[in-house]
C-alpha cells in the first residue's frame, strides 16, 4: 500500500517538466500549400522563444538556388524575407535555437502559381 501512495504523488510531478525544444508550430505561407502570388516574406512561428544570434533559414527554388535575403528572430517567430518569386516549388530549411539552448531544424515545402 506504501507503494501505491508514493506513486499516486509522484504521478503529478511526472507531467510537469517544460517542453525543452522550439518546434515549428506553424507557418504563413502554409506547410504544403499552394498560394497564388508570391509572398515577399515567410514568417514561421515556433513553441518558445528563439536565441536570434542562432536562428536561421534559407529557402531554395526547386534548381537548389537561394532565393531567401536572410532571415530575422524576434521572439517566437522568424522573418525571411525573399526575392520576387515566380511560380514554383520552394524548399525552407529552418534551424532555431530556443532560449533554453535546445537546437532544432527541420524543413517543408510551398508552392506558388494556380
């Protein structure tokens, strides 16, 4: 019974630690998506605050040339701004550092034309 009391109140405190990774929570234009004009910046928000000293992306055409102008932290999103983009596929490739010093990266893909 003295068991099965101390895990009950351990139970609790399982739960309770914080998540410990910026992951990609969502990005405008739209993982997968396909917009209809080119967007002259991405924004990408993330799951905590990023150190903006190490955050980054680079966006690629489908030939693997860089159409990104860099890209800006502030807070738990990141600014990329890119050049005119004519109808195609992109590639971002994303790689944050959040402030508890955890790296992630990870990458998707947009489209734009009709």
């Amino acid at each position: 019974m003295r068991k099965v009391l101390l895990a009950l109140l351990a139970f609790p405190l399982a739960g309770t630690t914080a998540q410990a990774h910026a992951f990609l929570d969502h990005a405008s234009p739209r993982v997968g998506s396909t917009v209809r004009s080119a967007p002259r910046q991405l924004t990408l928000w993330f799951t905590q605050q990023l150190e903006p000293s190490f955050s980054s992306a680079q966006v690629r055409d489908a030939s693997g040339a860089r159409v990104d102008q860099g890209a800006r932290a502030q807070g738990m999103q990141l600014h990329v701004a890119v050049k005119p983009l004519p109808p195609g596929t992109y590639k971002v490739h994303w790689r944050v550092l959040s402030v508890d010093t955890h790296t992630t990266e990870g990458s998707f893909s947009f489209r734009v034309g009709p």
